[in-house]
C-alpha cells in the first residue's frame, strides 16, 4: 500500500468520534460563510467580489447559489482532507 494511503487510514480510525465537537464547528462556519456569500451575490449581483477563486468561479459559471454550494463542498472536502492527513498537527 502506497504510504500516503496508508497514513490516511491510519489517521482516520478514530477521527470522527474524537473530533466531532470541532467537526460540528467546522461545518457551521462553512455553511454560514456559504449562506453569507449566497446573501450578497443576491443582493449585489457581483461574483468578481468573491474573495476565495473556487467560489468565484463557480459562481461565474453556475449563479450565486450554485457557486456557493459548490465552494462550501469543496472546501469540505479539502479540509477534512488536510485534517485527516495531518491529525496529530490538526
């Protein structure tokens, strides 16, 4: 098994149980900063004002509720990435 693999597994045993209050915390934040970002680009209209480039483009592409959706997915999926990979650090 290649060795990034394998660090992976061995990180995520346990990393839901032992996590789940900051998880919890974490999904909040994203899903609040989604709904922010989905209320100003009704409200405005303007997606070149997003901040974070996956959202932006997202949103260029697909609208202001889409977009969001789509940033706060992936910056789902990369974090909890990062933190599984990373744990002792995390």
């Amino acid at each position: 098994m290649h060795p990034i693999k394998k660090r992976f597994l061995v990180n995520a045993n346990g990393f839901w149980q032992h996590n789940r209050l900051l998880l919890i915390f974490y999904f909040a934040a994203l899903l609040a900063d989604g709904l922010s970002t989905m209320h100003f680009m009704l409200r405005d209209g303007f997606a070149d004002l997003e901040m974070h480039p996956v959202v932006r483009f997202a949103a260029q592409i697909t609208g202001p509720i889409i977009g969001p959706l789509i940033g706060i997915v992936a910056k789902v999926v990369a974090g909890l990435i990062v933190a599984v990979y990373w744990r002792r650090i995390a």
